[in-house]
C-alpha cells in the first residue's frame, strides 16, 4: 500500500487511498489494470503478465482494497490497458494449460495455443462480482502496433516501458 511518497519496490499492484498520491507500474507487453471506487477514494495499478492473471492478480488487488478501504465489487471502475493481444501471445503448452480454469469451452489448451489476457481478467473479475459494464478493455496489442506501443516480446531489453497510474485528487 502507497502512503506517501517514494519507490515502493518490485510488486505486481499498488493500492492507495492517500489524496495526491499517485500509484503506477510499469508495462511493455503485460497488460495495466486501474481500479478506481469514487465511493471510497481508493484506486490500485496492477501489473498483470500471465503468471499474474493466472494467479488472480487483480481479483487479490481488489480483496486488498475491501479488505484496507472497504471497496466493494460493486462500486469499482476498471480499465484494461494495452498489452499483447490474444493475436500475438502464442504460449507452449506448459503455460495454455494453466488457463484451462478460465476457458472450459476450448479444447486447444493442452498444446500451443493463442491467449487471451484481458478476457481472463474479464472473466476471474465477472466471478468475483464485478459487473461487465464496469469494466473497459482497450483491446489494443502491444506487440502489433511499434508506432504507439513498447513489446517486451517484438523488441526483447531494448523495449522501453510504459506507465500506468491512479491517483485520487485532493479536490475528487
């Protein structure tokens, strides 16, 4: 949790409920989550690569805010941000059978297969009672587009990074 100013360390999500303190993380093919409750003046940054979602990062993010904040799924707005598009992220089968739990209906996920991020975020978020309508997916891949997005996988060290970030107003 951010309360003030300064480097929090490695992490996967940052939450705050501190007036002008701004949250953020860093992304070059994982896709930032932003989660804003105006009802409780909570947001969180979450850094979502696939061991990440497999692991329910931003469903633990938003525990963490109801647990600290008493944010509840219901009064949360969620942003999705670019991040590699289920047109580009080709996984082995070591890492398409893990998410199996979220995509019962494809039979393809024992070998290599195309991977849908956001729409696991989407759906572990839906099972976690956030409603579809509080939810905006960009839906842009970052590995398709060099002229606006930084690809870890397209560009390898040399990538740059992007910054997602969430902070509540003193004025909000």
């Amino acid at each position: 949790m951010a309360e003030g100013p300064g480097q929090l360390g490695p992490g996967d999500a940052i939450i705050s409920n501190r007036s002008g303190v701004t949250v953020a993380i860093r992304t070059a093919d994982c896709l930032p989550v932003v989660i804003v409750d105006a009802r409780t003046r909570a947001v969180a940054v979450v850094h979502a690569g696939w061991r990440g979602v497999v692991a329910g990062i931003a469903p633990k993010a938003i525990e963490a805010m109801s647990q600290e904040f008493g944010s509840r799924p219901e009064d949360l707005a969620i942003a999705i941000g670019p991040g590699i598009g289920p047109c580009c992220f080709e996984v082995g089968p070591e890492v398409a059978v893990q998410f199996r739990a979220f995509f019962p209906e494809r039979n393809d996920l024992r070998g290599r297969a195309k991977l849908d991020l956001g729409e696991t975020i989407i759906r572990q978020l839906s099972r976690n009672g956030v409603a579809g309508g509080q939810i905006s997916n960009a839906g842009l891949c970052t590995y398709c587009d060099p002229e606006l997005f930084d690809s870890y996988r397209r560009d390898g060290e040399k990538a740059g990074r992007m910054v997602a970030a969430a902070e509540i107003s003193k004025s909000f």
